[in-house]
C-alpha cells in the first residue's frame, strides 16, 4: 500500500469495515466496539496514515480553518505590524494542522467576514483591531463563534490578548519627567481605536503621578494625516516644548521628517519619543525613546488562546504581555 496515498476508503477495504466506522475510531465519536477501534488505530499506525484537513473535519466537525480579520481601511504604514502578526499566526496555526484565512472589514462594513461565517468556512475568528464601537465583535458574540481580540476589549466577557500599552506608556512618560522634563507634546491618532485610548491613559497616569499638569494645548488626537500632524509640529514648536511624544511610528516618522524640514536638531532643540516602535524607525536613530513590543508574541498567544477556545478549554478572559522600553544615547545622560 502506498502510503502517501491511504485512504479512509483504503483502511475501510482492507479491514472489511465500513468508512463510517473507520471515520468514528478515527474521531473517537459515535459507537463503536473497543477491539474495532484498537484494530483501526493500529493499522493506521503501522501505515502512517494522515487523514486529509476534509476528513477531519467531517469527522471532527470541523473545517481547521480559522480567520485573521484585519482592517481593510489601514494604511500602508500598518502592513509590517499585520505582516509580522500573520506571520505569527500562521506559523502557530500550522502546528496544529490548521490554516489561515485573511478577511478585511472596515468600521462600518463587516461583509467579508459575515460570508465566512454564514457559510461555516472558519471554526473561530482572530480580529486583528479592537474599536470603541465594534460592530465586528458584536456580530462575532451574538453568532457564538468563538473569537479572540488582539487588542483590549470594552466588553469584560471578550476573549482578549492584549500588550499592556497603558503601563508602557506610562513608564515611557515617567522616564522622561524623571529626568526633569515638563513641556511635553503629546500627538496622538485615531480615538476610536482602544489601544490609543490606552496609550493616552498610559500618559495621563503619568502625568498625576509626577503632578505635571497636563496642557490641552500641547495634546495633539485623531491626528490622521501627514498634514494635520504637520500642522500640530508647527504649533508645538511656537511653545517651547521640551519633548514630543508620538502615539505610533508612523506618527513619529511625519514628525521627524517635518522636524528635519524645519532643521530642528534632535536631541539639542527637541526631544522626541514614541509609543510604538517598528522596523520602521529602526534606523532612526533620533528616536530618543520609544516603546517594543513583540507583535509575533501577541500573534501566537492569540491563536493558541483561540485554538483552546475552539477546543472548549479554559482560557484567560484577558492576557497582557509584556513590552520593552528602548532608551537610546541621547535621553541616559
């Protein structure tokens, strides 16, 4: 018998039982005798059998497919993080023969990932970004899919697996006040997302704890475009700010850039830091401050969270990892 060929049909002809009773000992479902299924499982053994991704599913109830939903409205600037992400999730998935399937949704059009759902393509469901008002993750609850966020959730009896941004941001700013820095700018982005309502929570604790008051002019949200962060760098700089902090890399990258443009040094005439650290300023070496996180470490703990959810297992209604706080030359002295 050729191995890489062996079938259900293969071992049901050679044992001279039916595909049915070969489909239960495999699955372990159903009635069947126990010297049967040892007869079964042993010749599967001897013979190396691996059932198909379709005959476990049949078997199992199962497609062994879940779904990465990622935001179709992202710019250019996120696809290292989410190419790091699926990268982290399909590397995990595959250890337990499953695949990954990529759905895009926006805000306000979750299509994509109800046609998956509706036509049982999926066994659970990753969302790749958490909103205040996420029509995705009510939809995910009220059909009883199992599903995890990557990213803190309003709703306490979400699955989440999450960084914690809130305490990173705070000791992010904390260095900076610790080293007697008052006049900080803070530009942040979109305030629908959780993780920069986190982020500005993170500053926030901060700021109480050192008893810096916090300026609403020098705050800086929903700052969504190079231009508008362009504009918010122009005013900064009217009102002799002693450092700027970004909420992410990209808003970091508009930063710097604008700053060179304007030829302000860094760190003589300003400082500046970041809340998100990526490849995208890793070579940006004027980057006095900034936050790591690892996103492939995130990624694999959501599908394993998933993947046990999926199974009917316990797991944690939330789990925070860890972060690193990069603190380069210009800012130890």
């Amino acid at each position: 018998m050729d191995n890489k060929k062996l079938t259900i049909d293969d071992i049901a002809r050679e044992l001279q039982i039916s595909k049915t009773t070969v489909s239960r000992a495999i699955s372990g479902k159903g009635r069947i005798g126990q010297e049967t299924r040892e007869k079964v499982l042993r010749y599967i053994k001897e013979n190396n059998y691996k059932p198909s991704a379709i005959a476990r599913g049949l078997a199992q109830s199962k497609t062994f497919n879940i779904s990465l939903v990622m935001p179709g409205d992202s710019s250019l600037v996120d696809l290292p993080f989410y190419h790091n992400f699926l990268w982290g999730i399909s590397n995990t998935a595959s250890k337990s023969d499953y695949d990954v399937i990529i759905s895009m949704v926006s805000e306000k059009d979750i299509t994509q990932l109800v046609r998956l759902i509706e036509n049982n393509k999926v066994d659970g469901v990753v969302l790749g970004r958490t909103l205040e008002e996420d029509i995705a993750e009510k939809y995910l609850k009220q059909k009883g899919i199992p599903f995890v966020t990557a990213g803190s959730s309003l709703d306490p009896t979400v699955i989440q697996v999450d960084n914690d941004h809130r305490s990173a941001c705070r000791e992010l700013t904390s260095v900076l006040f610790s080293k007697r820095i008052r006049r900080v700018a803070l530009i942040g982005s979109d305030m629908k997302t959780i993780v920069s309502k986190n982020r500005l929570a993170g500053f926030r604790d901060a700021c109480t704890e050192f008893n810096v008051f916090m300026e609403d002019d020098l705050i800086y949200l929903d700052m969504d475009s190079e231009t508008k962060i362009e504009e918010a760098v122009e005013d900064i700089l009217k009102k002799n700010v002693e450092c700027i902090i970004c909420m992410d890399d990209y808003i970091c990258g508009c930063v710097l850039e604008k700053l060179e443009k304007e030829n302000v040094n860094i760190p003589e005439d300003i400082k500046v830091a970041s809340f998100y650290d990526s490849s995208l300023l890793e070579s940006r070496q004027s980057v006095n401050l900034s936050l790591k996180f690892n996103v492939t470490e995130i990624a694999a703990a959501c599908c394993n969270t998933l993947l046990s959810h999926i199974d009917k297992k316990d797991v944690p209604v939330k789990t925070l990892l860890g972060y690193e706080v990069v603190i380069r030359e210009a800012t130890q002295s």
